[in-house]
C-alpha cells in the first residue's frame, strides 16, 4: 500500500494484474480488505505476463 500525495489517497496495485483500488483514510479497511480477497483475471494476468516478457 502506498500513499498517493496528488489525490491524498492510499493506493493498493496488484502486481500481477495491474488492477488498482484506492481509499480515502476512513476506507483503509475496506481497502484492506480488497486486497486480501483480490483474485487477478486470469487472461489478464497472462496478458500482462506475455507482453512483460517480451519488452524483456
């Protein structure tokens, strides 16, 4: 999780799929949350996997 100065929210990425969600302070739970049941979509995690090994 990291702090976004510009919007003044917390922002969690998933690494594998890129998806993003953010939270004003009072929704860290909610943003929690999220991020422990986040499920990536699987053709899109192997998207994003292909064209990472190809800019390789």
């Amino acid at each position: 999780m990291t702090f976004d100065d510009t919007r003044g929210v917390h922002v969690v990425a998933c690494a594998r799929c890129a998806e993003t969600q953010a939270a004003y302070a009072d929704g860290l739970g909610w943003l929690l949350d999220w991020a422990e049941a986040h499920r990536c979509d699987p053709e899109l995690a192997a998207l994003l996997a292909s064209c990472d090994r190809e800019a390789a």
